[in-house]
C-alpha cells in the first residue's frame, strides 16, 4: 500500500509540471503574438508611386512619399471637413491622394510630403495622416533615396507631373532637370 500511496503524490507532481510547462508555453505564444501583431500595426511599408502597383499592401495601411505635383492641389469641403486631392510623384510616376482633414502648415504644391493610408480598388489613395517635411533642406531618408534612383536631384527644385517627366526621358534621356 505504500507503494500506491507514493505512486499518486508522484504523479500529482508530473501533473503540476506540465501544467506549469503547457502555461508558460501559452503565455509566451500569446505574448509573442501580440508582439508580431504590434510590429505589423506600426511597420508600415514605405513605397513611393512608381512602386505601387509592385509593392504596395492591397490590404492594409503603408506610407507613400513623394514630392506634391504642381497644379494637383485641389481643395473642397466634405460636410464640414476640409477635403483635398493632389498628386504625390517621384517623377517616374504619380498616385492620385485624397485627404479629408486640416493639411499641415507647410503642406505646398512642389514640398516633399509622406502619407499615410490605403490604396482604394479605385486606384486612388486615401490617406489618414499627411505629413509635410519641416525645412527647404529636410526629406526622409527613405523617400531621398527612392527619389534619387528614379533622376530626380533636390537642386533642381519640385519634380514636374510625372507625364512630363516620362516624355523628358524619352526625348532627351535626361530626367526632368
């Protein structure tokens, strides 16, 4: 009898093991979902519009960057919202934004500016945040170096529409500038 009296303390202490073990490994797969989770939810993917249509999420929020095309900025009024659409452009391409909500303070036609929203099936995208670089010198690093791969130097001032951009490299090699 001694025997089945220590065998069941025994087993009690299996038990308690692994159910301490089969806790701690729900813990740590919980904790490292929500840890994957909040990384997907503030990485957004930075893309600039000739990369678009190839990188560009279809199902969830990235930030587009891009210089604001001249003659683009049309504002109008939604209910009792300010409303505008411009055209973000690295010179190689343009997107189409519209942005319901007060524009930042240095928001110009020709200014670096980064957006943050979804590309609607439309082709159009909306964005949630704009932001507007701080200084005639400043641009994200990101979106600097994007630029410059498609031709276009921050010495020559706001890339013109992409439309003529494409025609300039087509007729005489060069990049806008």
């Amino acid at each position: 009898m001694s025997g089945s009296g220590r065998a069941a303390p025994g087993m009690k202490r299996k038990h308690k093991r692994m159910i301490v073990v089969l806790g701690l490994v729900l813990c740590l797969s919980a904790a490292t979902i929500l840890v994957f989770q909040a990384f997907r939810s503030t990485g957004e993917l930075f893309v600039i519009p000739s990369k678009v249509a190839t990188t560009a999420p279809k199902d969830r929020a990235f930030r587009l960057g891009g210089m604001v095309e001249a003659g683009s900025v049309r504002k109008t009024q939604e209910g009792t919202k300010p409303s505008v659409t411009f055209r973000v452009s690295d010179g190689i391409a343009s997107v189409d934004v519209v942005y319901v909500g007060i524009l930042p303070d240095l928001f110009r036609e020709g200014q670096g500016v980064v957006t943050l929203g979804k590309l609607q099936p439309n082709g159009i995208f909306a964005a949630q945040e704009v932001l507007a670089k701080h200084d005639e010198n400043y641009m994200p690093p990101d979106m600097a170096d994007e630029l410059k791969k498609t031709g276009w130097k921050p010495e020559n001032g706001a890339p013109p529409p992409a439309a003529l951009w494409n025609a300039a490299k087509a007729g005489t090699g060069t990049t806008g500038g």
